[in-house]
C-alpha cells in the first residue's frame, strides 16, 4: 500500500511539472547576456505575432520589425514575452527592443 501511495504522489508531482503554466503563463525574459553593462537607449519599439487554436498564426516578432516600429537604427538590448492561454489555445510571443 505504501508504494502504491509513493508512486501516485510521484506521478503526480511530474504532472505538475509537466503542466506547469498550461492554464496561463506570462512570462517576460532578457534576451541579453552582459544585463549588467546594458544601456537601453532612448527608444523602445515591439513587434508581436500570435497563434489562435493551433491552426492560425499571424504577425511578425523579429528585432527588424520592432525596431522599425520603434524608429531604431541601433539596437542596445531586447526582452521577450510570452503569454499563453490553455495549452496554447491562444498565444502571443512579443519583443521589445531598445535603442537609438
């Protein structure tokens, strides 16, 4: 009895892990390696794309994208962010970039 109760608790602690953020995740991150000698500039430009039940996707999230939306010619640093609803049933990935 008490191995069958070890191995429903294991199975599901890895569950949880494997489903962690499937009903909701927003996540922003750097996309940067040296944040510590980072200037951001005096601009800010975004791009986005997004997907819709896994059968549509649209938009354009490249650095080239954001920085034309945001009048950059110099691009100092980029963040990303990811928001994700049920499994991705709808998702939006957006970068955000900064500059001159």
């Amino acid at each position: 009895m008490k191995r069958r109760c070890r191995i429903l608790v294991l199975a599901a602690l890895v569950g949880m892990l494997l489903l962690s953020g499937c009903a909701y995740m927003d996540v922003k991150s750097p996309l940067d390696v040296d944040l510590d000698q980072t200037t951001l500039g005096e601009k800010r430009g975004v791009s986005e794309a997004r997907s819709v039940l896994w059968l549509f996707a649209w938009g354009d999230a490249s650095y080239a994208a954001a920085a034309a939306n945001g009048g950059i010619t110099t691009l100092r640093h980029a963040d990303q962010e990811v928001f994700n609803v049920l499994f991705g049933l709808y998702t939006r990935w957006r970068v955000v970039v900064y500059g001159d």
